[in-house]
C-alpha cells in the first residue's frame, strides 16, 4: 500500500533512481539477505571507527531496503527507487543509540562521496550546533538532506529534522491520516507513509505498517514496522528518482516535492 500512496509503480516507467546515491546514516546495512539492496556500496563505521558498517540491528537495513531493495526479482518486497546506490553509513551501535560526533562526521562523509540524498532515521529532542552546521556543510553542497520528525506524540519536531537545511517527514497510515505517534507541528515538510500497525484499514489481513526484509534477533525475516523512520526513507527515495530524472538541485527537489504532494491540511 505504501508504494502506490506515493505513486512509485508510475513512476518506474520514468526513473527508478539508477546513478543516485543515498547515504543512509543509521546502524548500518546488513548484506546476504534472500532479497538484497539492487546497488550497495562499502561504506564507513563512524560509531566504531572502522570500514565495516554492518548492521545488528536491523534499523538501517529496513530503511536502505525500503529505499533500494532488489526489485522485478520475484523475491521479497520492492523498493521505491531500486535502481539507486545505497552508500551505507553506521552512526548508531546495534543497541540503536548514538552519538553527535559520529551522525556528523557521516553527513561531511557522505557529502564528499558523492551522494545526492542523505536520509536520517533518527533523532534527538536536543539541539546541537555540531549537527545543525553538517547539515548545512551537506545542503550547501547540494545535497537533500531528509530527516524523520520523530514518534514521540509531540507539537514539536526532534533534530535534526527541524533544522532549515532539513526536510522533515512525519508518517501516515494507509488512509493518508496521521499516524498518532508522528510528531508534527512548524517546520514539518511532508509527510509520507510510516504505517499504523494499530490498523488495518485496507483489510487485507494484517496490520498496516511498511513491509521490508531485514533481521530481527539475528536472522533475516520479512516484517511490518511504523515509525516516522519507515516514512523518511520514502521521501529520501523519490529524491533520488527527480535526481535520476534530471532534478538538478535541493532546491529544484523539494519544490517537486511539496509542489507534487497532496494538501493535509495547515502547516506542521
């Protein structure tokens, strides 16, 4: 349900990402599963320092693959833009905590390895000049900078998606409604489908979150989770396809964007 919401089945006669990097900047990408990202790169460490940003969490695997999963291979699920290079990048630990230093340092880095989107699937209800000036290193280098607003029922957004620099998602179920747990309020940008696994309004039999192969307790599985996290990488991946279509700047794709999104009603 949460491809045809954003329209991604039309769009692949069109554009389907090739030849745009995201960088996902999370607890890593875990290879070998049955499914598999299309284009993954090596990537970095910056929680632990070192060139192995394998994912133990299963976090990161979920939003890359919700970006790039293998597609037309009659395996597993599809990804919104499955022609696109995923340049992974592991900022938080398996635990799924993190630090400042480290988010930052893999937003310059993936600025200098040439991605054109960085999507961030995580948060913090504190500001920090450290972060708020990498993502404005990132912008002003033209790359889309996309962050989720958060799931802690709030009027408020965390950071860094309420930062300038950053377009900030918040989640909606299958009826396009917001999801309860989704923060909203100024500066919020788009929202896009984050899954309600409280319903299942298409009726099909399970609940509605966003369905995506990664680990959970260590093995590989198909499951549904919600989160503002699951609705960033949708945005993040409709930026790589306007990129792969000839958007040519963060400016010219977020006008395509909020220009292309359907009206939810006031601001935030």
């Amino acid at each position: 349900w949460n491809l045809d919401a954003v329209g991604a089945p039309a769009a692949w006669g069109t554009t389907t990402g090739k030849g745009v990097t995201v960088a996902v900047l999370d607890t890593g990408v875990r290879t070998g599963g049955p499914d598999g990202i299309t284009n993954l790169l090596g990537g970095y460490d910056y929680y632990s320092g070192d060139t192995n940003p394998s994912d133990g969490n299963g976090h990161g695997t979920f939003v890359a693959g919700t970006i790039g999963q293998k597609t037309n291979n009659g395996i597993g699920v599809a990804g919104v833009a499955y022609n696109a290079t995923i340049l992974p990048i592991k900022v938080m630990g398996d635990d799924g905590t993190g630090d400042i230093g480290a988010i930052a340092n893999g937003l310059v880095y993936a600025t200098d390895s040439g991605a054109k989107v960085v999507n961030l699937s995580l948060g913090s209800a504190y500001p920090s000049a450290t972060l708020e000036s990498a993502c404005q290193y990132a912008r002003d280098r033209g790359v889309t900078v996309v962050a989720a607003s958060g799931n802690e029922y709030a009027t408020e957004l965390s950071y860094p998606a309420r930062y300038e620099s950053v377009i900030a998602v918040g989640a909606v179920g299958f009826s396009g409604g917001r999801a309860g747990y989704s923060n909203r309020g100024a500066g919020l940008d788009l929202v896009a489908p984050g899954g309600d696994l409280s319903k299942d309004e298409n009726g099909d039999g399970y609940a509605d979150g966003i369905l995506q192969e990664t680990i959970e307790s260590g093995a590989w599985t198909y499951t549904f989770w919600e989160g503002t996290s699951m609705a960033a990488p949708h945005v993040s991946a409709v930026a790589a396809l306007l990129y792969a279509a000839g958007a040519n700047s963060p400016d010219q794709v977020y006008g395509l964007l909020t220009a292309s999104a359907k009206d939810g009603g006031g601001a935030g």
